[in-house]
C-alpha cells in the first residue's frame, strides 16, 4: 500500500500541461521573386548558401529545403543536397562538416521547385551560421545543373534568421565567396521552433522529485527502525 500512495504523489507532481503544438514555419524564402539566371553546379563546382538561425533558445527542426532550380545543360547526374555546420577553423565563415544528406530528387534537370527533408529529425542550434550544400557528380563542362538565383538579395526573413552571401568551391573543402554583385540563390527554409520547457513543467518535475526522495527517506528509517 505504501508503494502505491508514493507512486500516485509522484505521478501527481510530474503530471505535464498540455501544450499546444509547434507550427512549421517558413523563416527564409525568396522564391516568390522572379529569377535573374542560374548558377551552374557540377563536381567542380560546388555552391553554398549561407543562412544563420533566429534567437529561440531551444533551436528548430528542420523540416525541408526548397530550391528553385533552371533547365539543366547536358547531361548531369548525381545532384546532391546537403546541410553543412561552421567550419570551426579561424578566418572566416564557410562550411566545416557535414551534418547529412537531404532527401529528394537527384536530378532536377527541369525548371520548378524542388523539396528536400532531413532523413531523420535534425536540430538547428540557435544564433548559428549553416550552409546548404550543393554538388553534382558530373563536371559542368559534361553537364551542369543550375540553380536558380535573382539580385534583390531579400529572403523575407522571419524571427531574425539571415543570410549572408553564398560560397563556391572547386572540391568542397576551399570555399570563396564570389565578387560583386553578389548573386542571391533562390531557396526556402521551413523548420520548427522547439519550444522551451514551461515554469509550471519544471515546479512540477522538481516537486515530483522532492515528493519521491521524501517518500524513499521515509521507507528507509521505518525499515532501519524496524
């Protein structure tokens, strides 16, 4: 009997609010502009878009990538999304280490727009510089496909997320950024806030704890009295 009344005190101090769901939301997207060419990407020619995260202190999901993309030249093949952190070499801002591949179409030879999603989920961490990777498995003299970009360089941003001009490479591992004007690639960020733990959660979870260890020291000096 005594082990069902601790039970019942513990379940009753850890028991949750209920929150409401978290919203998908778009935080970067320029998509609604219309484009002013395309940049070519290939195996020699690898591009990075660079999008830094809002303040929220618990960081966001990141549901999918959408990149308007032009008609293909030649035949390229192996198109290949990625999502890059921060390189934690001094000097600058440019990707370090892959976080995964997203999943989606591996040839987007046709003007549209395309969508690519985590395979897992895949946390942002708040106020932090990431890249979306792009690269092919062709060289752009056999094919290239390109991506879309417009000069406006406004990606309607939501909850201070922002940009910052994107970076090409020859092997991915040397990246630069490109001279003036700067081309702004066409793409879209959907992700989740992940919300913050509410006060009333963490009174609860603490006074489940004290309620259980009361309960424990209890048990324990009858025991020994006994």
């Amino acid at each position: 009997m005594k082990k069902l009344i601790i039970v019942g005190a513990i379940t009753a101090g850890l028991s949750i609010p209920q929150m409401a769901p978290a919203q998908s939301i778009v935080y970067l997207s320029n998509l609604d502009q219309p484009s002013a060419g395309s940049l070519s990407v290939g195996s020699d020619l690898w591009y990075a878009a660079t999008f830094i995260t809002g303040p929220n202190t618990g960081g966001y999901l990141l549901d999918s990538v959408q990149l308007e993309m032009a008609d293909a030249s030649g035949s390229p093949s192996g198109f290949t999304v990625m999502l890059y952190a921060q390189s934690s070499l001094l000097g600058g801002i440019f990707p370090g280490n892959s976080l995964g591949t997203l999943n989606g179409s591996a040839n987007p030879s046709t003007t549209g727009i395309y969508t690519y999603t985590p395979a897992s989920n895949l946390t942002l961490s708040p106020n932090t510089d990431y890249f979306i990777v792009l690269t092919a498995g062709t060289t752009v003299a056999n094919g290239a496909y390109e991506w879309s970009d417009q000069n406006t360089g406004s990606y309607n941003p939501v909850d201070n997320w922002h940009t910052v001009v994107p970076l090409w490479s020859s092997n991915g591992s040397s990246w630069h950024a490109p001279g003036p004007p700067f081309d702004s690639l066409q793409y879209a960020i959907t992700a989740t806030a992940i919300p913050e733990p509410s006060p009333s959660w963490l009174l609860l979870i603490g006074s489940g704890i004290f309620i259980y260890i009361r309960a424990r020291n209890h048990i324990s000096t009858r025991a020994k009295s006994n």
